[in-house]
C-alpha cells in the first residue's frame, strides 16, 4: 500500500525529530498552538464540544481516544457526556503527562502507547475517536491507526476520526495554510496532510472496512469529521 516516495516513520513512532522532542516533553506551548489554531474556527473549547456532539454518545458509554494528545478532546468530551468512561492513548509521554495534570481527578484513563497497536481488547469499545492525528503520518500508519480503532470498536459502536478538511475557495485555503503553520520550512506534516487530502480520510476509513455513515465539518470547512460504523468483517 506505501509508495516509495512516502516519508518514513523514525523508530520513536514519529516521522521527525521535531516531532519527538514537541510531544516527548510536557509543556504548555502544544495547548498555546491548539487554542490559535482554533480561533477562527470559533474558539478550542467551543469547536472540541462540537467535535463531541458529532461523537453521539450516550450515557455509560466506553470511549478510545487514539492519540489523543493533551487530553482537551477528552475534557470536551467529560464536559457533554459526564458518564462516559474514557481511555485515551498517545506516543508523546509529554503530552499524556499534561493529559493527565488537566485530570486531577483521575476520571480519565491516559496511557503512554502506539495507537496501531493498543494491546486493549477487541470491540470493546462504543466509541473510537481518532482526533486530529493522522494527518501527521504517512500512509501506512495512518491505514494501520484506522485498522486498530475499527478492531476496538463494537459491532454496533461508531468510529469518529477528525482531521483537516478541505476549505472551500483560494482565499480560506490560503488563510489556512498561513493560520495552520504551513509556512513553517520544514513542516514534517506537510506532506503528509496533502497525501491524506487527496486521497480522502473517509476513502481511507472505507479501505479499512469501515462503512461512512456521517460527515460534518466545522466552520470554514477548515476541520472536517468522518462518522463510520464496522462494517461486517
Ligand atoms: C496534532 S496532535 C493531536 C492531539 C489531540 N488529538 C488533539 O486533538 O489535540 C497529534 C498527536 O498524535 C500523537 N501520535 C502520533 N502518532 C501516534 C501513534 N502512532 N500512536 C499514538 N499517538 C500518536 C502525537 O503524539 C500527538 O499527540
């Protein structure tokens, strides 16, 4: 499925040393980027509570959060739907530290891990949120990601994965591009994002196995998020 050209995963699970030094260590400066990221997009909290509406949860419902970053998602998430039970995994030790100091009360359950291979048990799951992430990996990754959040998720349950939609028209592209980094030299998601662009996150799911049932996007059309039940194995 990998082209020669794709860019290749360094052995920490990152695709550069930026990455593993920005997500390794615990520091405020990741939420500082999420909270600029979001603001036209109408403010993080604002557009995260939005993201869990399009989650569909239902009281007492388990829920995996694949890379899950800081753990703002999973607040937003704790925020519309107190009950859930939430279990959120990331590569970044830094960022599960953080994860966890936004949690003082332990109601979520961090771990430090590689969400292609979770070790967690198979459909298990009502919910599997894939945030965000995979537009920072190359193909065969991110298939392996969505492979694993359908293997977690129950027969009747719903994947969601969120990732950088495609806005409509030169101008919001172009805003994007300056708003979202693109400009940084050097930007190891770059390729990446554009090789997940043109190929489509729900074609991806589909490839998987996954049937799309929903799609919503975010203001701008900046952000967009993909409903998908398992299909039949
Ligand atoms: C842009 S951040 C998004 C984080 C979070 N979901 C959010 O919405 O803010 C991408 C995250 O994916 C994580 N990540 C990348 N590859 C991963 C993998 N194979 N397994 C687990 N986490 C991974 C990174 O450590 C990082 O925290």
């Amino acid at each position: 499925m990998s082209t020669e050209n794709e860019p290749r995963l360094r052995t920490s699970g990152y695709l550069s040393w930026v990455e593993e030094i920005w997500y390794g260590l615990s520091h405020p400066l990741y939420d500082v980027m999420a909270w600029w990221s979001f603001l036209p997009l109408g403010g993080e909290t604002a557009c995260r509570q939005e993201f869990a509406r399009w989650f569909r949860l239902v009281p007492g419902q388990r829920v995996a959060s694949l890379c899950c970053g800081s753990g703002s998602t999973e607040q937003a998430v704790l925020s519309v739907a107190p009950s859930v039970e939430i279990t959120g995994i990331d590569l970044g030790a830094g960022q599960i530290a953080r994860a966890r100091r936004k949690d003082p009360e332990g109601r979520i359950d961090f771990r430090v891990g590689d969400a292609s291979s979770t070790g967690l048990e198979r459909a298990s799951f009502d919910r599997v949120l894939i945030t965000l992430a995979l537009h920072e990996m190359p193909r065969d990754a991110r298939l392996a990601v969505v492979c694993e959040a359908r293997r977690l998720c129950k027969p009747d349950g719903l994947v969601i994965a969120i990732e950088h939609g495609r806005p409509v028209g030169l101008v919001s592209r172009l805003l994007r591009g300056f708003w979202w980094f693109a400009w940084v030299p050097g930007n190891p998601e770059i390729a990446t994002t554009r090789d997940l662009q043109n190929r489509g996150l729900a074609n991806e799911m589909r490839e998987v196995g996954l049937d799309v049932v929903d799609r919503h996007t975010t203001r701008l059309g900046w952000v967009e998020g993909i409903v998908a039940r398992p299909g039949a194995e």
